[in-house]
C-alpha cells in the first residue's frame, strides 16, 4: 500500500490510567446554570476526571506503566510527556524511574510542547530501538487539564496517563516513516510558569487546530500520495470529541474532488470507536490521542488486523503531525483492556461543591513539612512536601 513499509519496530504495551475521582457534567451544567446538552452534544463530553490532591501527573504515569512491569529490567529510555509539570529542573520521569525501580542504565527526560509532545517521544523511541533493537523505550504522556472555575473551557477539564512500551517486537502497532509536520508560532492556549490553569482563546485554538490538520494532511499526502480512504480509522488529539468530529469532516473535504464519497456512517464507523473513553475522561492532553488509540485497541467492535489507522497530533503554540500505522495480528492478546474498563467503571462521583474544594487545594511553596490527606489513588500516591522536595509512596 501507498507510503507504507514494514519496520519491526511499534507498541508493544499500552496501557491508560485515569484518576479514581469524577464528575459528572450534568452536575457541572445545574451548577454553571448551562443546558446539559451544549456539554453532552455541542462539545461532546458527560464526564471529567478529577485528579485528588494525592494525584499527580506522576503517581499517573507510573501508574499506567504498572503492566508492563516485566518489562522494567530491559528499559533504557524513560521519555516522559507533559505540559503539567511539577518541576523546573528535574524531569517527572526520574520520580516514575525511583517509583518504579527501572535499572540505572538508563536515560531520562521529560518533553514539553502541549499536547504535542508524546508524539515527539514516540518518533524518538522508534528511532532509538531501530538503531538499537535490545533497547525497550517507555513513553509515557500524562496530564492534568485545568482551566478556570465557570471558564467555556471547564468542561473539557480532564487527568490520565498513557504508558506506551516500544520495542523491537512490536505486538500491537507498528508506524509509517512519512509524517506531514507543521510548526507557526501562535497563542492559542498556554500555561505561564506562574499559573495553575491554562488561558486559552478557545474559538482561535480550534481554527488553529483545523488549519495545522489541513497543513499536516497536505504534507503527508505529497510524500505517499495516500488519500482518506486508505485508512481504515483515524485517531485525533482529542481535546474533547466534537472537535475530532470537526477534524473529520475537514479531511473529508479537503479529499481530491474525484475521491469516491465515503458512506453517511463513515464518522461513526472509522472514529467513533476511539473516542469513548475521552467522552468520559475528558482531555488528557498530551496523553489524549494515545488514550483514542487504546481505546480503539479495546473497543472497536470489528478486529483490526492489518487495519490501516492515521494519527493526528496537535500541540497548542504550535505544532503537529499527520502520520500513520498499521495494527499487528494477535494484538488482542497483549490488550490492558480489563485494566481500562476497572479504572473507568470504579469511579468515585463528586458533587460540584467536593470538585471545587479539590480544584482550589494548591501544593504549598513554603518548605515546610505536610503529609496529605488519602483519597483513592492507584498503586501510587503523592504523600506530601518536606523541605521543598514531593515525597511519593507506594500504597500496600
Ligand atoms: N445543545 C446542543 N449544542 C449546543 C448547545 C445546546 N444547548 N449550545 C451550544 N451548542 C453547541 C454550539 O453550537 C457549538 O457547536 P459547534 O462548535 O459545532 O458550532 C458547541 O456547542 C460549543 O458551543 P460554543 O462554541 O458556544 O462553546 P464555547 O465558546 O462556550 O466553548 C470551546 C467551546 C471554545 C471549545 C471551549 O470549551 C474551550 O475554550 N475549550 C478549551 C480549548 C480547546 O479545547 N480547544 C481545542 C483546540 S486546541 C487543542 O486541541 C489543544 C488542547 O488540547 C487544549
């Protein structure tokens, strides 16, 4: 097939962790006096995750890395993703690499470009096994999307992680060598050093979102000549689901005018599949468009054996990419999908007034000593500060 060619080297593991907390957007809507339906349809969103003062993008990452621990020894490259990082300095991934116990012969470092970013480690980590096919690389992508109280962004809040095994044998997904890339830069959404939440020009962030998928798809589609309908699904960085409706419908568009079609249920059918569980999450940003491909390993209703999917990653500011994939035979085998459904369906509910308390807690900047409160959290919590450092503890 066009611009394809078989390298052995993809996703062997992958795995999504979310917080155990949750808030039902129709609570959200009584309390903010909006109609439930621009939430549930005009945005496409009935859930957000909540993250506990305990949950970090850390005791997340590590958490989601859990099942791939057998794995652990052969690690030599930790990349860690995240626009909510919790230090100036030290990369997240060093605290996941101690919570872990992951061998000392190994490199570490966090990356940053919004929601961009795990796909900068993924290319890496692909490259990084080519050149060396002992290596095993984790990625791992984890966020916690804040914007302001009673905000047209709140909605679209949302905390998890992705945890993503590369190697040399791949069992799940392997990848493409083309990718249409685009970089301008823009003030769609951003985070100063200074604040919690993001500020965001939220109508400007989904045109620029739109314009780098057209400049993205331009550019992949010089390089193979593929057109929409050589793929059989399509995975969007998914800030929330209408806007990988909107990203759809744009390639459609932009299809030659001789390109046949594609049926009435193509959306339902080659996207829908992967955006359950952002519609119940909320944004993951960096982790988001990987979170779309788990949940399209888990829940496609059709086997996707040497099913053909493309990938679009956005990061605000801005940069993105179009590229592609190709699902292995026996993937199902190597699923986290019990895991997926367990974390997703063993949610604690929050009343708006509980999710208002926890969104107005703030890590205290003094240096003192303070041991948190326990909520439920995964195998990991963040205990506590003392003396400026966070102290992270494995729950028994
Ligand atoms: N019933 C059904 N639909 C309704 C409705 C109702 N009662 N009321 C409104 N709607 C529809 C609207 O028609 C609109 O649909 P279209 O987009 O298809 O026109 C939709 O609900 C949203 O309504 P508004 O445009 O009025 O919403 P808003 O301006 O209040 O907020 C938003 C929308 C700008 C996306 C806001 O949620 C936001 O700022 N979100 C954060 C930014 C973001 O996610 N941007 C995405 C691109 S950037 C990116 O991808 C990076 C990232 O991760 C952040």
């Amino acid at each position: 097939m066009k611009g394809r060619i078989t390298v052995p080297v993809g996703i062997e593991r992958i795995s999504f962790y979310t917080p155990r907390y949750m808030l039902p957007l129709r609570e959200l809507a009584t309390a903010r006096g909006a109609d439930y339906d621009k939430y549930r349809i005009g945005i496409g969103q009935e859930i957000m995750a909540v993250a506990p003062p305990d949950e970090d993008v850390v005791t997340m990452a590590a958490s989601a890395a859990i099942p791939m621990q057998e794995d652990f020894q052969a690690v030599e490259l930790v990349l860690f993703a995240t626009e909510s990082s919790i230090d100036q300095s030290k990369s997240a991934g060093l605290f996941v690499h101690g919570l872990l116990g992951l061998p000392q012969r190994c490199r570490v470092v966090e990356l940053k470009q919004a929601c961009y970013s795990a796909t900068l480690a993924l290319r890496i980590a692909l490259q990084t096994v080519a050149a060396n096919p002992k290596a095993k690389v984790l990625v791992l992508a984890s966020d916690i999307a804040r914007y302001e109280l009673g905000s047209p962004a709140e909605p679209t809040q949302g905390a998890g992680a992705i945890a993503m095994l590369v190697s040399a044998t791949p069992r799940l997904v392997t990848f493409d060598p083309a990718a249409g890339i685009h970089a301008e830069d823009a003030m769609d959404f951003w985070r100063p050093n200074y604040r919690e939440e993001a500020v965001v020009e939220g109508k400007t962030s989904t045109r620029l979102y739109l314009h780098a998928l057209q400049k993205t798809w331009e550019h992949f589609h010089e390089q193979t000549g593929c057109l929409l309908a050589d793929f059989d699904y399509c995975c969007f960085h998914t800030p929330f689901t209408n806007m990988a409706a909107k990203a759809y419908q744009i390639l459609q568009k932009i299809q030659p005018p001789e390109t046949p079609k594609p049926d009435e249920n193509s959306f339902a059918q080659r996207v829908e599949p992967s955006l359950q569980y952002n519609r119940i999450t909320g944004n993951t940003y960096s982790a988001s468009l990987y979170e779309c491909l788990a949940c399209l390993l888990d829940q496609a209703p059709n086997d996707l054996t040497d099913r053909r999917i493309s990938f679009f990653s956005y990061g605000s500011g801005c940069t993105a990419e179009f590229f592609s994939g190709t699902i292995l035979p026996g993937y199902k085998q190597h699923l986290c999908t019990d895991q997926h459904r367990e974390v997703l369906e063993e949610r604690t509910p929050l009343t708006v007034r509980q999710y208002e308390d926890v969104f107005n807690l703030a890590v205290p900047h003094d240096g003192w000593d303070y041991t948190f409160g326990q909520y439920r959290t995964g195998p990991f919590r963040f205990a506590g500060v003392s003396g400026h450092k966070r102290i992270y503890a494995r729950n028994e």
